[in-house]
C-alpha cells in the first residue's frame, strides 16, 4: 500500500481574470511569497505521501511540469484532453494506482496555514480511509462565506452537501454551529472510490476506464474523453454513497477564489490598502483612490480591472462574456 498525493490542477481561475488567464491559471501565478499555489501544494504533502500523482490537461501539463523539475519531484502525470469535471480526473488516479493505495487529493489552488492542524487532519483522514471510508475534509466556518459549499455534519458523519448559498443562508448555517465549508479535498482507498463510482456512476466508470486503459504514457484519449459525462465528484459520489465521513478541521484555509478572498490573504501577508481598504494587484506605480472605499486595481499587461471587494463572485460572469466574445484577453 503507497500513500498517494494526488494533485488536482484542472482549472481556470475565471473569478481571477484577468490575473489568472488559460495560459497561466491562477495556480501557475507566483505572487503568493514568491512561490505559486501548485508549488506550495506540492511542499505542503511531500512529507505525508509516497508519490505524487498530478492530473492536469494539455494545456497546463508543461507548467506543472517545469514547477516538478524545479522542486527535482518525481512524479505520476496524468494528461486530460479535454475538461470532464473531477469526477473523471480523479477515476483516472484511482485507475493509476494499486486498489490499496490511500490517495490525498487536492486541488492545487488552495492557501492553507497551521501545518500541524493540517497534518493532523491528514493522518486522521488516512486511518479513516484504511477502514474503508471516503473522507472529505470540512473546515470551520470563520464567517458566513456565500463563496464556498458547505458539509453540514454530526462528528464525523456527514447529514448532508448544500451548494454555494446565499448571505441569509449563509448566516443560518453558521448560527447552528453544524456546518462546515466543503474544502474539496478527499481521502480513500483507490479501489474503495471506484466501487462507489461504479455503483453510484456506472457510465462515468466504463467510460473513464476505457480512456484509461488506452493512455499513451499519460496521455488521454481525445474522442473517448469527450465521450465521458461531465459531473462533479459530489454529485457523483459523495452526496450519494452511504461510506462518507468528513474530518472537521480547524487550519486556517482558503480556495482563492475571488479577488475578495486574495485581498484578505494579501492583507494578512502586510501587503498596502490605503486608509478607505483599497488595494492595487500587480504593479507598483504610486495609485490615488479618491471617493472610493475597499476597492480593487488590478493590473496586467494587456487588461485592467477594477471592482469593489463585495462584486468578487460577478468577475466569473465578466470571463464567461469575454469567453462568448473568444476573446484573446483570456489567453
């Protein structure tokens, strides 16, 4: 039995435009201490796996790659040719790997502070995956956050999954003290998630088995990829299989995934907002705010955005537009 870190590095980061473009995706980006949020995945797990497992697509897979030379990382690499959600990315990992193997999987965009919560949560999760359990990994809410889904949970078993809710929902989950956010990160025996998978998904399984065992070192099949639905890992499984159980975790935790969310780290890091909690992202020329409050400059080359801190979660609707458009902004 290998334990496995598997690291998930699929998307886009479309609510990090125009930061974070197709060509370098938010988790490519080294402006988090100088390192890039794949890199600082890479490290935080390198002491609590054996191997490392990357499942990426054509069009990041030399990004990573140049971040696994850099850390002189050996590495499984896994190739989609097309997006099919992590439903089917992480049946390919498990299709990598021995029945026995417990895999961590991660997404590779994540900031995570406290290590020795985090190692902690890490071990529990395995013991609990060695007894045959998919675990997933609940952190406690700080606030009432409309950004991330949330487990809603009795010690360690879980009630239920609810989506991305709104403010008035937000705060009920946290006044009942029972819900945690859905951190996306899992643990398990390979063989363990395909037999669910299996169960609960029998045309994602075939399917994905199939583009599996016709791989070229990696590498997928682009016709039989497409032929594989396109779902989520918790639609798919954990909302449905009866062997769930979540680790509630109390490490400081954040999915970066809006500008919102970035202001805070950055703030936490002593990056400068001026006295009205305005912040400039990506360039040092001396910036003037006037009648503005908690408002966000970014800057790149070829594209700026401004917006207030509270339209964080609208930035995914501006790339969309931009995407019917096939706009060269987002490359």
């Amino acid at each position: 039995m290998s334990i496995i870190h598997v690291i998930l590095t699929g998307g886009v980061g479309s609510r990090l435009w125009p930061l974070s473009r197709k060509s370098q995706p938010k988790q490519y980006l080294e402006i988090f201490e100088e390192k890039s949020l794949f890199e600082m995945t890479v490290e935080r797990n390198s002491d609590l796996a054996d191997k490392v497992m990357v499942v990426g697509n054509v069009d990041n897979c030399h990004l990573s790659e140049k971040v696994m030379r850099k850390l002189d990382k050996p590495y499984i690499n896994i190739v989609e040719s097309t997006p099919r959600n992590t439903a089917a990315a992480i049946a390919f990992a498990a299709f990598a790997s021995e029945s026995d193997d417990v895999l961590i999987v991660t997404p590779s965009d994540h900031i995570i502070d406290e290590m020795e919560e985090y190692n902690k949560a890490i071990k529990k999760a395995i013991k609990k995956a060695e007894e045959e359990y998919i675990v997933t990994f609940g952190i406690v809410p700080t606030k009432p956050e409309t950004g991330y889904g949330y487990i809603e949970s009795k010690g360690d078993d879980v009630i239920s999954f609810r989506e991305k809710p709104n403010s008035v929902t937000a705060k009920s989950f946290i006044a009942q003290g029972n819900f945690l956010w859905n951190s996306g990160m899992f643990c398990f025996k390979a063989g363990v998630l395909l037999d669910e998978l299996k169960t609960y998904q029998p045309e994602v399984y075939e399917k994905s088995k199939k583009a599996w065992e016709l791989n070229k070192n990696g590498n997928l099949d682009l016709d039989l990829s497409l032929d594989i639905p396109s779902i989520s890992i918790d639609y798919a499984v954990m909302e449905r299989s009866k062997k769930i159980k979540v680790v509630p975790t109390a490490f400081t935790w954040s999915d970066l995934g809006s500008f919102e969310s970035v202001y805070d780290y950055l703030i936490s890091k002593g990056h400068y907002v001026d006295g009205c909690g305005n912040m400039v992202i990506g360039s040092d020329k001396h910036t003037t705010f006037l009648g503005l409050k908690n408002t966000i400059f970014v800057y790149t080359d070829t594209a700026n955005l401004i917006l207030h801190k509270d339209s964080s979660q609208d930035v995914k609707d501006l790339y969309c537009k931009l995407e019917k458009q096939n706009s060269d902004l987002l490359n």
